[in-house]
C-alpha cells in the first residue's frame, strides 16, 4: 500500500508541476516585447520577426510541437510551423483567455503508437492592458513520460496518467491504452488505499491513484499481483 500509494502520488505531482511549469513558459514568451510589439503592429515584416522568434523559442523548448500567436478573430498571425496547424480549443475558450485565464484543451491521442499533443493557450496582453490574442502551444508528452520512465524500477510496475473516462494520456511500463470506468470508480473510492483488479491487457494487478493537481487528471501506479502458488502431495 504505501508503496503503490507513493508511487501514484509522485507521478502525480510531477505530472501537475510539468503543467504548471508549461503555462508559465508560455506567460513569459507572450509577455516578450518580441510578441507584444509585433501582433500589435502587424506587417509582413514583423509578422516574419515574430514566426522566426517563436521558431527559435520553439528549438529551445522541446515539450511544444508548435507555438501560434492567434490574433482576436482567430487568424493565426504567426506560427513556428512553415505551415502553421489549427486550433481545436473547445467551448468559449476566447472568452477565457480574454479574462485573463489560462485555456487547456483535451489531450488527443491518434494511436497507441504516437505520444498524446494537447493544446494550451494563454493571453497576448500589450503594456496599456489591451488584449492583443493568444500565445497557444500544442504540447507533446514526451517530457513527462521520460519523467514517468524514471519511476520505474522493476519490470512488475507501471505508472499511468489518465483522464477522467480512463484514456491514457502518458504511460511508462505498459502499453495500456485507456483504464474501464469502473476500475477508476473503484480507485477513486479507495482514496489512499490499494485496489486489486484485472488490466485491460489481462495482467491481475494491485493499483492505487492520486490526483492531478490543476487538472482532472489522475495517476495510478500498479503492481503485478503475484500469483499463489501451492503444494501438491507430500505427507
């Protein structure tokens, strides 16, 4: 228990800080005068300087796949891309960031071969306090999987980060792709207890989970259960 407890609850700071530390990075580049000075005086010169700024922040920075200046209206002003990418951000995600709010979109996963991308964005405000657009970012996982690689001690143990209908968004130890409801029911019911249970690969294993901070993500570290071995015969 308190080994399984540990575990799911360091991957799941981990996974919280690794978010924290992203948003962050991305308030420090929208708030570069680079980004202020040329979304707010926008030619196709400037636009040039801001694309070649973003792809350098963009080589530097390797937990984004791409990084967009999106003006008001939702034009893309500038990307790291050559071709820059769309936005999926859900719901009245501009109205957020209009008020100040970081957005997060929902990880998105093509198959169980490819690395989850989620797209974050955060606002482009000019020095008067006037809202210029958003700074987005569509994220890769890599980072945070080689962090959940390093929690991996034994070839019995896998960890996972999960979202709340049980898709895998990051994984290290196991090539499980998405946890039943039911299983993250009963973890959840368990608090800072263990749960033992069948993987959907079929392994029966002892698990317990921790909640992402500043998502509704979770994390949960399992164990293969050992099997009971018995005797036979003798006198």
């Amino acid at each position: 228990d308190e080994q399984l407890s540990g575990a799911s609850n360091q991957a799941a700071r981990e996974m919280g800080l690794w978010l924290k530390e992203r948003l962050y990075d991305l308030r420090v580049f929208a708030s570069s005068y680079e980004v202020t000075e040329n979304i707010e005086h926008a030619t196709p010169q400037t636009r040039r300087r801001l694309s070649d700024y973003l792809g350098s922040v963009n080589d530097r920075f390797p937990d984004y796949d791409e990084l967009m200046v999106v003006a008001p209206d939702l034009r893309t002003v500038a990307s790291s891309e050559r071709v820059p990418g769309s936005l999926h951000l859900a719901g009245n995600w501009l109205q957020r960031a209009r008020l100040g709010d970081p957005v997060l979109g929902d990880p998105v996963r093509g198959d169980s071969a490819t690395s989850a991308t989620m797209e974050i964005a955060v606002p482009i405000v000019s020095p008067s306090g006037r809202f210029l657009g958003v700074l987005a970012g569509r994220l890769n996982f890599h980072g945070i999987e080689q962090l959940l690689r390093e929690q991996v001690t034994g070839r019995d143990d896998r960890v996972a980060v999960v979202q709340p209908g049980g898709q895998v968004i990051a994984s290290a130890g196991g090539t499980v792709t998405a946890l039943p409801e039911e299983t993250l029911r009963r973890l959840r019911g368990a608090e800072s207890t263990t749960v033992s249970y069948q993987a959907p690969d079929g392994l029966a294993v002892v698990g317990a989970l921790a909640a992402v901070p500043r998502s509704d993500w979770s994390a949960v570290a399992e164990i293969r259960r050992p099997r009971r071995s018995g005797r036979s015969g003798g006198c």
